[in-house]
C-alpha cells in the first residue's frame, strides 16, 4: 500500500502540473469495480493493485482521473483531454481490458 501512495502522489503531482490542474487527497484502495474515481472535491482515489501493471497504463488512471478535474464526465471533451497528455491512451486502456483480471491474481 505505501509502494502504491508513493508511486501515485509522484504521478499524480506531475501529471496534475502538466495538465493544470489541482487535486484534493490522494487514497489508495482496494475497490473491486473500479482501477481509480475521482469525486467532485477532486480527491482521488487509486485501486492499489494498479502497480503491477505496466507504468503506462498506471499513468493512463492517472491523467483519466485528473482529467475529471476539467471534464466530470466522460464525454468526447473529456477524452480529448486525456488524449491532449497520451495521445496513445486507447492502447493503455485496451491494455487494462484485457489484462486488468490478471492484477488480482497477485498476492
């Protein structure tokens, strides 16, 4: 769990910089349905399993939830967003698909 907080505040700092925009908390979760959410006071949460996949798709959750921050839905703007950072993020997200049940077979 603190391997997770450490590499999701980093991400989540750089990312919102980039980006221009600000978060409130950062927790680190076990969520079952979800990989990450970001709520409407901008804290964010993050589903520790997250850290054995590949760092990219790690940074796709993240700048797909920053990208809330801008766009609290997930319209054609809000995607644009997320593909203004990672022009590549249909790759990362199609990654998550159809490998994210494997990260629950870690420990």
């Amino acid at each position: 769990m603190e391997t997770a907080r450490s590499i999701f505040t980093q991400k989540a700092a750089y990312y919102a910089r980039l980006m221009g925009v600000t978060y409130g908390r950062i927790s680190i979760r076990e969520q079952k349905t979800r990989w990450g959410s970001c709520s409407s006071k901008g804290n964010l949460n993050f589903n520790w399993r997250l850290i054995f996949a590949p760092e990219e798709v790690i940074d796709y959750i993240v700048v797909h939830e920053l990208a809330h921050r801008k766009e609290m839905n997930h319209s054609k703007a809000f995607y644009n967003v997320v593909a203004s950072v990672l022009p590549d993020y249909k790759v990362r997200e199609k990654w998550l698909k159809e490998n994210g049940e494997k990260l629950w077979n870690y420990i």
